[in-house]
C-alpha cells in the first residue's frame, strides 16, 4: 500500500471520526446491534451464517462472517465495501465460511483501504492461504477488463491475546478468553460505546472469564442449545454428543444460571441449537436457571 493510499485511509478515516465526535444528537450517535446472521452449521434459509453488527453513528464493527457475510451485509443496509474492523471469535467454519466473501467481494465494490482484522492465531494462516487459493481469481480481476486494483485487496490480520484490543474514537473493544472445547484459542468481545456495554460470547461452554468481564452489561448476545438437543439416540455416534455439547456449548439452564449472575437489562438468544422447540420453551427453560430479566431469541435482521 503506498504512502498516498494510506494518507487518504488516513484523513477519511479521521474525518468520519471527527465529523462523529462533533454530532452530539441521540438520532446519530448511538450504538445499534443488527443480527446479520443467527444460524448454526445447519444450513436453513430462515438463519444465515454468524455475523454480527454493532453500530456507533456511521461506524460499522462486524463480529464473525459466517456463510453469505456480503449479502447479509446489504440486506441490512450496511456497506459491502467493509466494516471499520471485524473481529473472529474463532476459527470454525460456520463463523469464517463468509471471510473469503468479506475479503474479495468488499474488494470488488470498490474497498480503498485495508480490511483490520482481529482474532486468534492461526488467522493469519487462514488469510494467506484464503488468498493464495483465490489467486486465479485475484489474478484475472486486476489484468483483465475490471482493473481491480491489488493494494486495495490487502488484509491486516492482528492476531490478539485477551484484553483490549482495539481503542478507536468512543469504541472499545475487549477480547474475552472462553472455552470452546478443544480449540485452544477461542473469544468473546465486550463493546463499550458512549451510550452502550454489549457482551457476544462466542461458542462456549460455561466460563468464569465471561461472567466476570459482562457484569450489568446493557446486552448479551450468548449462544445455547436446548434441552431436547441432548439425545444422544438421535445422532450417529450418538454416545460422545452429550460429551460433546457439554464441552463445547452451553444449555438453556446453563445460560439462566449465567445470566442471573451477569443481570444484563437484555439477553439475546443466539446461534441456537434448538432442537424443534419454540422460543416460548427456550425462554421458558432459561427461566429455569434463575434469570428473569427480558429475553430476546434472536432472529435474522433484528435491530436493536
């Protein structure tokens, strides 16, 4: 990237932060979350691949591309040319299936400046070979008739250890250890705006780390399955399932018991492992654990 590009990222960037910093009114300074995607590896057309938006004025922050990252994008009205930053809670596939998409189409629709992204080690692997398996592709979009051109293709990978990771402008972003099974590095994020505290958690199984940094957090956004998701008879290989969903994720009662001792003023139901069963008897089994504050199953383009 030449040093001119980088000035114009540059000033376009400080401008947009600038002209935010100065706009005092609540109709364009506050934080929104949209759900771009709440599904799970199973593919269903009603919940498309994992992705989060958190929204700060104009400012876009993106948390995870699962499958369709793009398009999710622009159905909700966000800009396909990139976020100001995306973080990746972790490297399986339904929660980075949509960063090749992330990666090329924002650059077809015209990206100027780098994508900064943020999560754990082996990111950088992944990026480099995501390019690299693309390359005919990259290669007939900048000498063929589109002219794309190659500096605008480029992806900063910030491979993060907990703690704060990103401090830009009235946006904070905190990278939350969590246990995902036998993935030796997994997060969640804490958002902190002016105006708002919101907690993802990622895929996880119950954890200490989470619990302490989303205390009265405005809004959870956690990951469960159901109760009747734990049948081992209803899988192939059903005798490890129950191993694994307790290792890997956690249950409606679970995310009670969790959200009882964070007290968010609202719990969003996220990536769902539902089993068949309706939102009342997801709500209802959350219950069981001992929360009784607003509860939200989340669905695909929800705003809040």
């Amino acid at each position: 990237m030449g040093f001119i590009q980088k000035l114009m990222c540059s000033i376009l960037f400080t401008t947009i932060t600038s002209v935010n910093a100065q706009v005092n009114t609540k109709d364009t300074l506050k934080t929104q979350i949209i759900l771009l995607g709440t599904g799970t590896p199973n593919p269903n057309v009603s919940a498309a691949g994992q992705g989060t938006a958190v929204i700060y004025g104009k400012r876009f922050f993106l948390f995870d591309a699962g499958p369709g990252i793009e398009r999710s994008i622009r159905a909700a009205d966000l800009s396909v040319k990139g976020p100001e930053a995306t973080f990746i809670t972790h490297l399986h596939s339904d929660h980075t299936l949509g960063y090749p998409d992330l990666i090329l189409t924002s650059w077809v629709m015209q990206r100027r400046c780098p994508l900064e992204v943020f999560g754990p080690k082996g990111l950088k692997r992944m990026t480099d070979l995501l390019l690299e398996a693309y390359s005919e592709d990259i290669h007939i979009r900048i000498t063929g008739l589109e002219k794309e051109l190659p500096e605008n293709l480029k992806v900063n990978v910030h491979e993060i250890n907990p703690g704060v990771v990103y401090d830009s402008a009235g946006v904070k972003v905190t990278a939350i250890s969590v246990l995902h099974g036998n993935w030796p590095i997994a997060y969640g994020y804490r958002i902190d705006t002016p105006d708002r505290s919101i907690v993802i958690s990622g895929d996880t199984r119950p954890c200490d780390s989470l619990v302490a940094a989303s205390q009265n957090v405005d809004v959870l956004i956690h990951e469960v399955y159901a109760m009747a998701v734990y049948q081992p008879e209803k899988r192939p290989g059903g005798e490890s399932w129950p191993k694994y969903l307790d290792a890997f994720h956690t249950s409606t009662i679970q995310l009670g018991q969790i959200a009882a001792k964070i007290k968010p003023k609202v719990l969003v139901v996220d990536h769902i492992l539902r089993g068949g069963v309706s939102d009342e008897t997801l709500i209802s089994e959350i219950r069981k654990g001992g929360y009784t504050g607003k509860v939200i199953v989340g669905k695909d383009g929800e705003v809040f």
